[in-house]
C-alpha cells in the first residue's frame, strides 16, 4: 500500500507514535499519532458495521476540526469515497450534492445539525452520524487496526467544483492521485515531520485539504487547525510555532495590515504559500516587509489534485502576478492553441497539465470527462501567455473569453483596469450579443460611493485598453453574484443580461 496516505498514516503512528499529529487550540483538543490512527481505524469499523462498504460514498459536513480529520482517514481505511462538503452552502446546495454523490452516508458537525439534517430529506442515507458521539464510537469499539480492502487506482475523494458555469460537477480523485499531490507538495514546501502546518482555510476546499493536510501526513508534520481570521493567523503562528501556512492572497494582506503585527514572533514561520489568484508586485512587497519567511505562490486546479506550477520566493521580484515557470515535481505544463500546438511566447493559449494527481473524470458526467481529459492531458480551461522568459501569465477562463468581430478579448484584463478606477469597488466583464459583431463588452459594476459616468469610465480604460477592449455597456449594481469560493458566478450575469 506504498501509494496511500493510509499508509502515511500508519507508518507515522508506528514511527512517532507519541508525537502530536493534529491540534486545535480554540477547542483544547490534541490528537497523536498513534491515536489518529486508532481512532480512524475505529471509526471505520463502525462505518463498516452500519453497511458503508468500499465504493460508496460519505458525506462530511464538518469545519476545520480533529473530527474531520478522523472521518476522513477512517473513509479512505474503509475504501469508501470522502465527500466534503463545504459548509457555508445552503440546505438545497448541499442536497444537490448528497444527491450527485450517490451519498450513503452523511457525518455532520453538531454546530451544522439543522443544515444536515435539512439537506439530507429525500436521500436514501444508510447512516447520518453527528460528530460528537465520535468518543462514544471509539469507546465501545475495541478495533486496533481496520483491513482495508481499496486499491491505489481505487477512487478516494469526490470533491465538487465551485460551479462559476452551473451546476457542480464531481471531480474523482484516487488514492493514486492524492498521493502524488501530497508528496508534491512535500517536496515543494521541504515539510518534514518536524515541520508544523498551520491550516485555516476551509479542509473542504481541496488545496487545504489535499496539499496542506495530506502534504503534512505525508511528511509526518503536525497539523495545526483553526479558522481564519487576520488574529486567529498571525496568533496562532506565534503562539503554535507553525512554519507552513497555505491561503488565499487576501488572507496574507489582511493580516500585513494589523496595526498590532509587531506584537506577534513569525520568526517560525518558513513559507507563506498562496492560491487561487495571482500577487501584484505591490501587494508581494507589503506581505514581503510584514511577513517574515519565504512567499511562494502555487497554481492548480481541483481537477489536477490541485497541482500545476509554483512561482519561488526568489522569482516574485521580477515576476510577481506571473503563476511561474515549469511544472511541480513530476508534473509536465504546456501552453497549446486550438489545434493542441504549443504557442510562441506572446501569444494566447490554454494551460494543459499532465501528472499522476490529475483526476480520473468528473462523476457521472462521462462527456465533460472528455472534454477536460485528451490523450492524457488535463485541459485546464485557463488561458494563459508565455514572455520571453518562460514564465505563465493567466490572462482569462477559456469559458469567459469574449469574441467580438472575430477577435478575442480576456474580460480579467478590463476588469482588472476597471478596479484600478479610484470609483470602482468591484467589476465584473462578460460578453453579450451583438447584431454585427457576434459578441460586444458588458461590465457589471459596483460602485464606491457616487458612480462614476460612462464616459469618465471611458476615458480611464482607453489610457490603459485597445479601444476594442473597452466596455460598451455598463451596468451599476449592488452586489456581484459570486459563490462559496468568491468566484465571480458570470453564468448568472449572461442569464440576467439575456432575460433585460
């Protein structure tokens, strides 16, 4: 079972046995090695003896706790596919998701009992477990090891996408998979067992869940849980001593921004590490001055584990907002136009990943398996251009592009110009009919006080745009529909735009 963080697992409770394996300080709660282990073992056990067979699927609806932890190494012991299910999403969301799932059984935190139990109406569920009868679990079950059936190739997690295009589709990922992501990222970040992994992004999400958790697994490292805020970052590094912090680019700035940073010793801290957007040169330096240790920036997507290509702490200087050079450990890039034909530096074309972490397929859903997944390539959907040192720049979702007059345009590029516009809080850009040009520009947006006029807004975008890029509708709203993740839901704009 060498390809399995079931065997990461029990190798460090039989190597560090005794030493901590996760803490969770706002609850007072620490869990060993060995004790990790047991009392997955025992848990799953249980799972088996209420009918949770290899194959099926188990839901977890439970925050950054030890409890998750648990639930999701006793799943993988049992051969069963994990199902986390981010839990700031409504009753009807998380249905949807039971529902795809093929969920047999849903493990729930007490504090999201009511949402649970709401969502799980009209799902044949064998089992629904709140998290707080674990210890009576573990208490009446006497189980020291559980023989795990599943093979590497054997699916492990289904973890649901963030849906910007509809609805969410399933992504599978095997044991296989997240051994190669977790090992990758190891590597990358140099984890040891000595090192300490601090985690206050959402487990359910699958870069905490699979880099930071299973990375820390895979090395033997301690895993410090919690949820964010600014303090709860800056405080529980200092206090836990953490090395390892992986986050969104908003949680390093906010916490630059502390007027009581000084207070706090960083000085363990070793890498900051960030996903899911780019840094601007500005931003890099201010996280840079306030934050000691190494800043390193790392894309992928779900679908590739998530893994893809890291931007080094020495390469931010010249090349901050860029997502970096070469592939992971063992993970091969490329930048292809239409035809699959690699593109010259300069020009326009879509990142394709292949690795031993990308997925298997999208659940139950065979023709968007195909669409992503071609000749063993992962086509990521991400446009992107290649400078003349090699170096990625993320320009667009392919899904978003607009074409007007037989031209691309990249809406990020406006909406990036138009959120540098002093009245401009927010900014979102799509494509919409037009009798002659097949598509013309629309921006949605949301306004700092008083809204600025077309024609000043105009104006600001033609000192910085090709005239062809500038907005020719624009439209102020309250608020621009994103998802749990804060990614824009455009989909949702091209169906209001239609329906005006």
């Amino acid at each position: 079972m060498s390809e399995s963080l079931v065997a990461a697992l029990e190798r460090n409770a039989l190597k560090f046995g005794e030493r901590l394996a996760v803490s969770y300080p706002a609850g007072n709660v620490t869990l060993t090695w060995e004790e990790l282990y047991r009392r997955s073992a025992k848990l799953a056990q249980h799972l088996n003896e209420q009918g949770i067979n290899k194959g099926d699927s188990v839901a977890l609806l439970i925050p950054n706790r030890p409890s998750f932890v648990i639930a999701l190494f006793a799943i993988f012991q049992l051969g069963a596919r994990a199902v986390p299910i981010n839990v700031r999403l409504t009753p009807s969301e998380i249905n949807y998701i039971l529902a795809n799932s093929d969920a047999v059984s849903l493990l729930y935190d007490n504090g999201l009992k009511e949402i649970g139990l709401k969502a799980a109406e009209g799902i044949n569920l064998r089992y629904v477990e709140n998290t707080d009868n674990f210890e009576n679990i573990f208490r009446a079950c006497n189980a020291r090891d559980f023989n795990y059936p599943f093979a590497s190739e054997d699916a492990a997690e289904i973890l649901y996408t963030s849906g910007t295009t509809g609805k969410p589709k399933g992504v599978i990922l095997s044991h296989n998979a997240l051994n190669a992501v977790a090992s990758m990222f190891a590597y990358e970040m140099e984890i040891r067992s000595s090192s300490r992994m601090l985690i206050l992004m959402p487990l359910t999400h699958s870069a905490p869940l699979n880099l930071s958790l299973l990375g820390a697994v895979y090395a033997g490292a301690t895993v410090v849980l919690g949820d964010f805020t600014p303090q709860n970052l800056v405080g529980l590094a200092a206090q836990e001593k953490t090395t390892h912090f992986f986050g969104a680019p908003v949680a390093f700035l906010l916490a630059a921004q502390l007027p009581d940073l000084a207070n706090y010793d960083l000085s363990s801290m070793e890498y900051w590490i960030y996903g899911g957007a780019p840094m601007s040169k500005e931003a890099v330096l201010a996280v840079q001055k306030a934050l000691p240790g190494q800043l390193v920036s790392v894309y992928g997507l779900t679908e590739a584990g998530p893994n893809g290509v890291a931007l080094y702490a020495h390469e931010h200087e010249e090349k901050a907002g860029s997502i970096g050079r070469y592939g992971t450990v063992n993970t091969v890039l490329k930048v292809v136009d239409d035809q699959g034909r690699a593109v010259a530096p300069g020009e326009a074309g879509e990142i394709i990943i292949k690795s031993a972490s990308v997925m298997d397929g999208y659940y139950k859903n065979p023709e968007a398996t195909a669409e992503a997944i071609k000749d063993g390539w992962l086509y990521t959907g991400d446009i992107a251009r290649l400078d003349e040192d090699g170096y990625l720049w993320i320009m667009d979702r392919k899904k978003d592009m607009i074409i007007s007059g037989g031209v691309n345009i990249y809406p990020k590029e406006i909406e990036d110009v138009l959120t540098m516009h002093p009245g401009i809080a927010d900014a979102a850009v799509i494509g919409v009919p037009h009798p002659e040009w097949g598509e013309t520009v629309k921006a949605v947006l949301v306004a700092k006080g008083e809204a600025p006029t077309q024609e000043e807004l105009t104006a600001f975008c033609s000192k910085h745009l090709a005239g062809f890029k500038l907005p020719r509708i624009i439209e102020f709203v309250e608020v621009i529909p994103r998802n749990a993740s804060g990614k824009i839901l455009k989909h949702v704009l091209r169906d209001q735009a239609k329906s005006s």
